[in-house]
C-alpha cells in the first residue's frame, strides 16, 4: 500500500498510536503516553481486562494513572479489518503497530496486507517472514546476510548430530512443540510417539531440522531509524519457557523421575528475562545487525513492495557459542517487528545512547514524535 494515500485525510498533530491487545500492547501504548500521543488498544472479547484496567483516569490530576485512552474491544482479531473498526481507527489518526499476534490470529495475513487501510509503523510485508514455510523466509533471509545459523537438514538421514526439530503443536498451530533427535532412528521414533499422544501434527516429517546450537542464549533486540540511518540496540534478553524451566530446576535424580513419569520437556515460550552480555560481544551483535539491515533494503519488490527495508524493532535471536577459545553469535530465530519484552528496558544499552533505558514502546513513540516534528511521517509507515 502506498504510504502517502494511507495518512491522506490524517491530522499529523493528533496522532494516535495503536496495538492489538496482546503480546505487546501494554508496551506500545505506554511508550505512546511517554511522548505525547494518545493510544488505542484492539482487543478480543474475553481478553480486554489486561488494557480496561490501564485506561487513563484521573486525567490532567496528580493522581493520574494508566496509558490507555480507548479500548475497541471485537468478537476475534480479525474483525480488526471490518470496515467499521477501520473507520474508527482511521477517524483516531491511527498509526498501528504491528506484532506477532497479527499472524498467529490471522488465517490469511495478506488480508492485513492489503485489505487493512490503516498506517503501519515498520513493514507491512517483511513478517510473514518469520514463517519458515514461506518460499523465501528468514532462513534464506539470514543467509542471504551472510549471518551465521544452526546447520539446516535437508532429510532426517543426513543427521550425524543433535539436532532440535521445530514441529507445529497439535493443539496450538502457530506454537512450535521443539523436541531433539540424534539420528534418524530417533527422530523418527520422537515424532510418531509426539503425534500419537496428540502433542504435534501430522506434519512433523516436512519440520524444519536444525542443529542444536548449545550456547548461552540471548536475543539481541534492534532498532533501526529510517530518520537517522543508524541502528540501535535497544536491549538484550533471554527466554523464560514452560516447562523446560522447571524441569532444569532439578536435580538431576529427580529429572531421571520426572522423563520416567511421562513428563514431556516443552519448550513453549512464556517471558524473558533481561540480561546483558560482554562489551566484547556488542561488537559481533552490531556486525550481525547492520547485516540484517542492509539485506533487507535489498530485498525483491515482490517481498517488499515498499522498498524501505526493515523499519524500527527487530530482534536476532540465537545464542553465543564457545569455539577454539573465542565466542561467536549464532542466530536461530528472527523477529521482523517489536518483540513482546519489554523489559529489555531494564539493560543498559539504550541508556547509554539516550541517558535513560527505554523499553521498545518507548522507542516507537520517540521515534514517530521525530517524525511528526520533521514532518517525515510518511517515512516510518507502510
């Protein structure tokens, strides 16, 4: 979509900045509350308490609270692209920022691509990269960046080490139910075992199969400006997941009891935690990142019609490898929007730039408050 039809008919100086209500929203909107903007959440029916309860009250008082301004709340997420929703967006000065949930809870994303009429801050095509049944995903899109990554099996038999298969879970399609393999005997025997218990669908056999990178994990959390031309590392952090967390709190006799019982180890993600990583090591993050960026304004017409490349948050996220006596970064997993951490806020590296942390919501309103005052809005949306 072209950026400049979609702000046709926008008041630039009553913006608001708006988010589904889920995985990032609280964050998107307390960043927009930080400088200045008003804020709407789009929520599910079932799922508004989380931002009902952060409305703004007591407004204009000493006593005021909260960072939300309007709540719509609507049968599932995807009535967020009826006509009427729009139109109430678009009535606001909406510019919306997208995240994971815009995939997961949407059976046809180019429905989000082209049907939904409402100013996205980053790209409005790059996320379905993420998706690694794509013809061209982010494992084409890191190598292509001549970013390092976990060796990919092409067939179970070339599997000459342990390796992590991403199958989809049964239940839960956009969830990935990981489990490890050491052979082709073994992966075989896992993945009928896992489908005949219900935990992963018929499909396991066509899952990606990458090497199992043992390493300590981070993910590495970027922003990059289109206004400035740099980018940022906003904050590193690692993942909290059920219930492989628990189950490493064992000992490991009790681990022992605890396979024996029939207690599968999930690896389904839950939080994160904030943690920091060696000076040593920015040096290789920043490399990593200034690739992804520069790839990505590389990419097709066909990938990205705008041609504006990545656009504000985007995380890479892997681990940091011990080798022959040096640390390298290995990336296994990219995210092509704002992460649902905001308590990369907690790290100090945005401080060091910006005096203070900032959490990427934060980032967001600063960013498009920039681009207001420099009248370059068009710049930061697609």
């Amino acid at each position: 979509m072209d950026a400049a039809k979609l702000l046709k008919g926008y008041d630039l100086d009553s913006l608001t900045i708006g988010a589904l209500g889920g995985h990032s929203g609280l964050d998107t909107a307390h960043g927009a509350n930080q400088f200045g903007f008003r804020s709407v959440i789009v929520a599910q029916k079932g799922r508004e308490q989380p931002y009902e309860l952060h409305r703004i009250r007591e407004q204009g008082t000493e006593y005021e609270r909260g960072c939300i301004n309007e709540v719509i709340v609507v049968p599932k997420f995807q009535n967020i692209l009826d006509a009427k929703v729009q139109e109430q967006l678009r009535e606001l000065n909406t510019i919306f920022v997208h995240n994971r949930y815009f995939w997961v809870y949407f059976s046809d994303f180019s429905k989000v691509e082209n049907e939904f009429h409402v100013p996205i801050f980053g790209s409005r095509t790059l996320l379905k990269l993420e998706e690694r049944d794509q013809p061209y995903n982010q494992y084409h899109l890191l190598q292509d960046a001549g970013i390092r990554t976990p060796k990919i099996f092409a067939k179970p038999e070339d599997i000459d080490r342990p390796v992590l298969v991403k199958a989809a879970e049964a239940h839960r399609g956009y969830e990935r139910a990981f489990f490890v393999a050491g052979d082709k005997k073994s992966w075989e025997a896992e993945g009928v075992r896992l489908e005949k218990e219900g935990k992963v669908t018929a499909k396991w056999r066509s899952a990606a199969i990458e090497e199992f990178i043992v390493g300590a994990p981070v993910n590495f959390n970027f922003f990059y400006s289109p206004l400035t031309g740099e980018l940022e590392l906003l904050g590193t952090d690692t993942r909290r997941q059920t219930n492989l967390d628990g189950f490493l709190r064992m000992t490991a006799p009790q681990q022992t009891k605890a396979l024996q019982s029939g207690i599968d180890l999930k690896m389904i993600e839950t939080g994160h935690i904030a943690c920091t990583v060696k000076e040593s090591i920015l040096v290789k993050a920043y490399d990593l990142g200034q690739k992804f960026v520069d790839q990505c304004k590389k990419l097709p017409k066909a990938l990205d019609p705008s041609g504006k490349g990545i656009i504000g948050p985007f995380a890479l996220q892997g681990a940091v490898v011990a080798e022959e006596g040096k640390e390298d970064i290995v990336i296994f997993d990219v995210s092509l929007r704002i992460p649902g951490s905001p308590g990369i806020s907690a790290t100090p590296y945005s401080g060091y730039l910006y005096g203070n942390s900032m959490s990427v919501g934060e980032r967001i309103g600063l960013e498009l408050k920039r681009a207001v005052e420099e009248e370059r809005v068009e710049e930061v949306v697609t």
